[in-house]
C-alpha cells in the first residue's frame, strides 16, 4: 500500500488518534517521541515487554534507557501530555488505531542463515499478537528494519484472523543514522536504508583500505581532504577509522552478504580484518606484547552521540586485548558495559598507569585537547 494513504488515514480523523509503538529501544523511542513533539493531536504509547526499560522511559529525573543527543529534551516536551509509557501491551494493541512494530531483530545465531539473516522470532511474536488482542481494525506499521518480503508474512499472519478485524500493513523503516537521530528526524534525508547503508560502508572500507598512507607516513587526512574535491566521491564518509561499527551497518550488510550467497553471488567483507588490524597495530606498538600492561579504551559506544554499544568496535578491541592477557580500563560518557573490564568514572582516572590509549569512539571530549591524544601521550608507561 502506497504510503500517502497512511497519511489520508492521519488527516481524517476527527478525534486524537492513538498511536503505540511496540518496542522501546532504539528505533521505537526516538522515533515515536519525535512524533509526539510534531503531532500533538496524536497520542503515542510506547509499549514494551521490558518492565525495566518502561521503567527508565518514565523515570523522575529522566534518566533514559536510552541515549541520544537531544532525546530528553524531547521527552521532557511531551511525556505525560501526549507520549506515554507502559507495558501493558495488550491494552495499548486494543486502544490503538496505528501500531508501529519497532521491535529487536537481532542476526540469526544458529539455524538457516545463521551469523547473517535477521531473527525475524520477535517480528512474528509481535504480529500474532497484535492480531489476537485487536478488536477493531488497525493499521499496522513494520518499523524496525526487516528483509524483504516481510510485510507479506505479517499480511499472512494477520489477514482474516478475526472477522470483522481488517489489517493494514504499511511498510516504512527507520532511516536515522544513531547519535543523530532526533535531528535527523526532524530533517531526514534517506529514502533507503540496506543499500545506502551498504554505500556508507563501502566508503568507509575503502577509506581504511588505503593503508598505503600508513606505511608511506603519509597523512591520510589530507589524503581524503583532497579525494573528496572531486565532486562524484564528495566529501561526506570519508574518514579514515577503525572498521565501521554498529548494529544497523553490520546487520544491513549481514543481511545483505546473506542475500547475495542465497543468489550465488560472491560476499566481499573487510571489516572484520580491518578491525583486526588496528588490534595488532597496538599489540607491535607495544613491543609485540600486552601481557600484563594496562590499556584504556576511551568510548564503548559505536559512535558518538549515543549510548548503543551494539556491534561497537571497543567490544573487538577489549575482547583482543583480553586474550593477550592485557588489563584492560576503559571510560564513555554514556555507553555501559557489564563488567568484563574496569569502567572509570572519568577520563583521567581510566589512562592512569596505561601503556597505551585507544580512543575508539569520536566523542567530543575525547578529541578534544583535554583528553585526546595530545593529553593523554605524555602521560602514558613508556619503558625505563
Ligand atoms: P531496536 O534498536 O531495533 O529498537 P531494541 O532491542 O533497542 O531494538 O528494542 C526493541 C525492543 O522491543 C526491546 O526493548 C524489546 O523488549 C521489545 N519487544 C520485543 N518484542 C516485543 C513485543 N512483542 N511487544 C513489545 N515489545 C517488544
């Protein structure tokens, strides 16, 4: 169904339309509070089975599950007036008229596909559910990221199953890129997601592959500062790093590697080497050992501007730097971790007694004077 009915069914209705979101994480918060700030006529509640997580969403002090730039001031705006929380999943399928399905999909660990389709075993649970609870008609909403064909199973799932109960199934994936999120929602700028993600990617691959500047010493900022003149590469994207990271740039290229093996065509993946590549990089810096030697890993988030570790780079880093029995420290102004390393509550504390620092994150205070490189070198274990 083409998109803009959706939009007919938003203008004609008389009364507030109630709008839930099923899923309170990443995709389902940022997206449907942004609504909420833009409509007040509609009322949204966001509903999910994480008692824990609804909890955050309705904290006092506003301490969300979740961080994005700009995100609580957006709650601030609308929880309570026309945004609402709950975890009562039933009542919030029965009183809505829209329903946003914004639910995990987490790549298949084991069976068909596994280590790169999409575990669509939320998705379905969803589905079936909406369609047992509702006692009215709905529109229906796929919102996380989904493979192809999706919106047919949930039609399947959901079509005829209760008389007189009609089902829309619209699909419109989220596009916002995390750590700017809000304003991208406000100002968003894709009209696809896999196949530009898997372009992004792609940039970002061939940025890191130029590893010729490495060893040439040459600067590879300066490098890509000049390739971007040229106007059919552009500038955006093109910053050298250490393998990308996340979970929509992984699971959409996963998905994607897993499309094209289905159709005989061949996977092309560096990522992962590159990653490794960084990892070893520090371990010969460090005289081809880290056996007892104390690492601070600065950022645990994938990106800047966010709280989501999922896919991060940190997570290969530490994992590396464990198995070469190093001590690991790490600090992020946002993102946890479960305590598999030591978590500093600040900066300074996290480089004391370090032999190396890996700043893995771009966040603003770790490139800043302060604790970017030029602060922490000094202050580093050299050997006697
Ligand atoms: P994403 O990044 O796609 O938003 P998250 O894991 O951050 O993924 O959020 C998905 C949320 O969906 C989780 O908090 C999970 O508890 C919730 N969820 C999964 N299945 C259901 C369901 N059937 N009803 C309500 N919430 C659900």
């Amino acid at each position: 169904m083409a998109p803009v009915k959706f939009t007919k069914v938003l203008c004609t209705k008389s009364h507030p339309l109630q709008n839930p979101s099923l899923g309170a994480g990443y995709v389902g918060g940022p997206t449907c509070a942004v609504i909420t700030l833009k409509c007040p006529h509609i009322t949204v509640t966001i509903v999910d089975l994480n008692k824990a997580r609804i909890n955050a969403w309705n904290s006092p002090d506003f301490k969300l599950p979740i961080y994005e730039i700009d995100l609580e001031d957006v709650i601030r705006a609308c929880r309570g007036h026309n945004l609402f929380f709950s975890t009562d999943v039933e009542k919030g399928i029965r009183e809505a008229e829209l329903i946003f399905v914004s639910v995990n999909t987490p790549t298949k660990k084991s069976g068909v596909g596994a280590g790169f389709a999409a575990d669509l075993n939320y998705v379905e649970l969803a589905t079936c559910q909406v369609a047992v609870v509702a006692t009215t008609s709905k529109i229906v909403v796929e919102k996380s990221t989904f493979p192809c064909r999706t919106a047919e199973s949930m039609c399947t799932i959901q079509v005829n199953s209760k008389p007189g109960c009609h089902f829309d199934i619209l699909s419109n994936p989220e596009f916002f890129p995390e750590g700017t999120a809000i304003s991208d929602l406000f100002k968003p700028d894709r009209l696809s997601k896999l196949a530009a993600n898997a372009m992004l990617t792609q940039r970002i691959s061939s940025v890191n592959a130029l590893s010729i500047c490495e060893v040439t010493v040459a600067n590879i900022n300066e490098v890509v500062n000049a390739v971007g003149y040229d106007s059919r590469v552009g500038h955006k994207f093109l910053k050298a790093s250490i393998g990308f990271s996340g979970r929509c740039f992984q699971k959409d290229i996963l998905n994607l590697v897993y499309l094209s093996k289905s159709l005989y065509l061949p996977e092309v993946a560096m990522n992962k080497y590159q990653k490794l590549c960084f990892s070893k990089h520090v371990v010969d810096t460090l005289f081809n050992t880290v056996t007892g030697k104390r690492i601070v890993v600065f950022g645990f988030a994938f990106t800047a501007g966010t709280g989501d570790t999922r896919e991060s780079a940190a997570i290969t880093f530490i994992r590396d730097f464990q198995s070469e029995r190093a001590f690991v420290n790490f600090y992020d102004p946002q993102a946890n971790v479960k305590k598999q390393v030591k978590i500093c509550k600040s900066a300074f504390e996290a480089r004391r007694d370090a032999e190396a620092v890996v700043i893995a994150t771009k966040w603003k205070e770790h490139r800043s004077h302060e604790v970017g490189c030029e602060w922490a070198y000094p202050s580093i274990n050299r050997p006697p």
